[in-house]
C-alpha cells in the first residue's frame, strides 16, 4: 500500500521506502509528483477541470495538439485525443479501417501485427495483440488478424519477411500494419532492430496500406529518441501515445495522424470518425501533458537518457556472469535480461522481485524477465542503488 510517492521513491503505509524501478508501469518519465506538473494541476484547476469536447474545447488541449505536433515524426500532423493507450490503439485500428471503406477501397479490412505483440486491453486491441495470457479468454470475441511469429531464433526478421511476403502477395485487403517500434514491452521486453523497422515501413509504403506505430510504451524518450520511429528514420502514418505523454500522471493518450488520413473523414457528417469518450481531451491532462514537453525542454530530459542510458547498460552488461542469467539486453532507458526459461509463466523472477522489496526497490517482472524502466531524471547515485539492488537480489536467488 503506497500511501507516498515522491522523486524516485515510493512510500508504504508503514514508512518503507523503495526505489521505483518500474517507473509506475513504464509510464513516468519525470519522476513522481514533479513540483512543475503539481503546480501545472493546480493551476488548471482554478481554471476549469473538465469541459467537454463536443461542439465545445478548450485551450489547454487545442495548444498541447500543435505543440505534441511540433515534436512528432514528420508528417503527422493530426490529433485525436483519448484516455489511454488502449483507447489510443482503438482509434488507430477504426481511422485506419473507415478510410478504406469510405475512400474507394471498401476490401481492406485486414490487419497485421506481430506476434508477442501487446497493444492494450479492450477488445480491438487485443485482437491485434498476439500474447496468449491476456488473449485466450477472449479469443471468439475478437477479430482475425494475421500474426507474424517472432518466435525462434532471428524471430523478427523471419516475421518481417511473412509481413513482406504477405504485403507483396495480398496486399489488396489490408487495411494496416501495427507494430511496437523497437521493444515489444508486455511480451517481456523484446527489442528488435532499426532495420527490420525501416523494411516494414517500406514494404506498407509500397502495398499503399498503413503502418501504425504502437508507441504508447516507446515514446517520449523511453528508448533513447523521442520516438522510437526515429531511430529507423521512419514516419508512420498512425502513432499511439500514452503512459510517458501525461508524465504518468493522469489518463490521457492520442492518435496521431497524417493529413492524407484526415482529410479522409472530410466531406460531411456521414464520413465523420464516430468515436469520443466523456473525458477525451480532458483539460486536466492536458495541462500535464504541456508541462511534461516544457519540462523536457527545459531540464533536457532527452540528453538525459542519453547520459543515463549507458550507465543502466553498463550495470546489466555485467549481470552476463551471474549464474542462471541469460539474454541480457538494453536500449535507452530499459535494461532487461531473463533469470530462467519459462517467460511470463516463470517464477524465479517473483523471487527476485521479493528479494528487491527487502533490499528497497520495487521491480515489477514479466515473469522470468527480470527489468528496469526508471523514470528518466533519476540522479545517478539512486540509478547506481536500484542497479545495484537488482544485481543482489539476482545473485542471492541463484540456484
Ligand atoms: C501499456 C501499453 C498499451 C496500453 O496502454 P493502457 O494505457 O494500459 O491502456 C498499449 N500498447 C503498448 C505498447 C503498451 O505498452
């Protein structure tokens, strides 16, 4: 139970401190409770704390549109606002799915993801999610997608070659391609490389169709660029953001969208996207959302992964030699390795984990994969203890 959460700490109801190594589920950039985003709040509160956004808005969130615009992949210059990633995936799939009905290509209602992906937990995105655990119970509720496996050894390049070998055959019914730019989170923190990236964004420009990046989990610096797409030097025509895009803080997520998609909905009442939530562009989350790219201006939170980020490498680079350790690996500011063979079923991690909670860090594993996701200001000196915590609760748990 935590009842304080403060900088790098989180505080139980007895007073116990633990060092936040999960970064509230990968979601807090800036640490917790930012003096900028408390007063942020505080501020947006005397004005307003929530205004609906039909036939109505408000400033917070038509500002936060052209400023999240300003710093996104180029060509997307579109917003659609919702709560969370889930909702963010959501819109992505309907946006791509009504273009095609609607302009001329009523047979491309297919997607295409990879398998191990996870894009969220409502029903559409969940269908082009491909990990069993959060799947199988729901498995006739949702739609046919076709899943590249990742799985054995050169996984994603293999997947990468099916979706080209698909995209080159069958193109003509597929509506889009969704991906987690360069980590696949939930499926335990699988990283595949820029290249195959670049390939797939090639291989959807030349089928016409569209390539969605699912970055609600890589954006906003996570991996060591404000986007993951841009490492591949590449500019998706959808892109979902959420968890880092309100610094943890509040629900709030978006779609981003490319002017050619937009203006696809253009044309009268019948060719609107039907889809808003109660709270969407809530000013709120707005107001944190704003703050959160002034604060990365301002404090240079980008060159700060860029300083912290080899540190996180370093320190895991050298778990290799822990006994029972394998497949240890980093990019930006996620670290992870594997402390057995039975993934998200496994349970040496939850060992590790408790080692971690009696040492003063709260790790969250995926299973048997043991990882860091810190907030991205972290001083060097608690990175230094949560790495340290995490070496120690691994050699102690060896077998
Ligand atoms: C967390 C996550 C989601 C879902 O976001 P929620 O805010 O939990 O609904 C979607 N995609 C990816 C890649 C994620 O990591």
């Amino acid at each position: 139970m935590i009842a304080h959460a403060f900088g790098s700490h989180l505080e139980d109801l007895n007073g116990r401190k633990f060092i936040d190594g999960n970064g509230s589920w990968w979601s807090n950039p800036l640490g917790h409770r930012h003096p900028r985003l408390v007063k942020a709040l505080h501020d947006q509160s005397a004005r307003a704390l929530h205004v609906a956004s039909s036939l109505i808005a408000n400033p917070e969130t038509a500002l936060l549109a052209e400023e999240v615009v300003a710093v996104a992949p180029r060509g997307l210059s579109r917003v659609h606002f919702s709560d969370d990633g889930s909702t963010a995936v959501e819109v992505a799939i309907k946006i791509a799915f009504q273009y095609w009905k609607q302009n001329g290509a009523k047979k491309r209602t297919r997607f295409i993801s990879l398998g191990g992906a996870f894009h969220g937990d409502t029903l559409g995105a969940v269908s082009v999610g491909g990990v069993p655990t959060f799947k199988s119970a729901f498995n006739e509720l949702t739609f046919e997608v076709f899943h590249a496996s990742v799985e054995g050894s050169n996984g994603f390049e293999r997947a990468i070659e099916a979706i080209e070998s698909e995209l080159r055959d069958r193109a003509d019914d597929v509506a889009g391609v969704i991906v987690e730019p360069l980590i696949q989170g939930a499926a335990g923190m699988r990283m595949w490389s820029t290249v195959l990236l670049r390939r797939l964004r090639d291989a959807t420009t030349r089928a016409d169709t569209f390539l969605i990046a699912d970055e609600v989990f890589t954006g906003y610096g996570r991996t060591g660029s404000m986007w993951a797409c841009e490492q591949a030097n590449v500019s998706p025509d959808l892109l979902c953001v959420a968890k880092c895009f309100s610094g943890g803080v509040l629900p709030m997520a978006a779609t981003l969208a490319t002017d050619r998609l937009y203006d696809g909905f253009r044309g009268g009442k019948d060719r609107a996207l039907m889809h808003g939530h109660t709270f969407s562009g809530h000013p709120l989350g707005a107001a944190i959302a704003r703050e959160v790219l002034s604060i990365y201006r301002d404090e240079k939170i980008l060159e700060q992964v860029g300083q912290k980020a080899p540190r996180l490498a370093r320190a895991f680079d050298a778990m290799r030699e822990l006994p029972g350790v394998s497949n240890v690996r980093s990019l930006g500011m996620v670290a992870a390795l594997e402390v057995g063979t039975d993934g998200y079923a496994g349970r040496r991690g939850w060992a590790v984990y408790e080692e971690a909670l009696k040492l003063g860090a709260f790790l969250r594993p995926l299973g048997d994969t043991v990882y860091v996701t810190p907030h991205f200001n972290m001083p060097d000196d608690t990175l230094d203890e949560l790495l340290a915590i995490v070496r120690e609760s691994i050699s102690r748990t060896a077998r």
